[in-house]
C-alpha cells in the first residue's frame, strides 16, 4: 500500500484517537501529507509523532 497516496493531502478530523488515529497512521504509511485536526494538542502531536517514527 505503501506510495498508494504519494502526492495526496488527507484531512483527518479526530486524528487524536481511536479510528482517527489509525486513519492518520494509514494514510501517512500510503505516502499521504496528512492534516490532523483534534481537540486535544498532545495526543495530536503523539499521533503525528507516530507518522514520523512509522516511516523510518
């Protein structure tokens, strides 16, 4: 699946958790940028964090 999304921009609304947050980690393994939008900054940035390590 990897490179699926390379070019794509994804927007995920409650990407801090839960479903939200396997959706970021999946659209970030597919090759997306992707925007995550949370009420809660640190579980966000966690979540962000995760994108960054899952690439590695």
């Amino acid at each position: 699946m990897a490179g699926e999304f390379d070019g794509k921009v994804a927007i995920v609304t409650g990407g801090s958790s839960g479903i939200g947050k396997a959706t970021v980690i999946a659209f970030g393994k597919a090759g997306a940028k992707v925007v995550v939008a949370a009420r809660r900054d640190s579980e966000g940035e966690e979540t962000v964090n995760l994108i960054d390590l899952s690439l590695i």
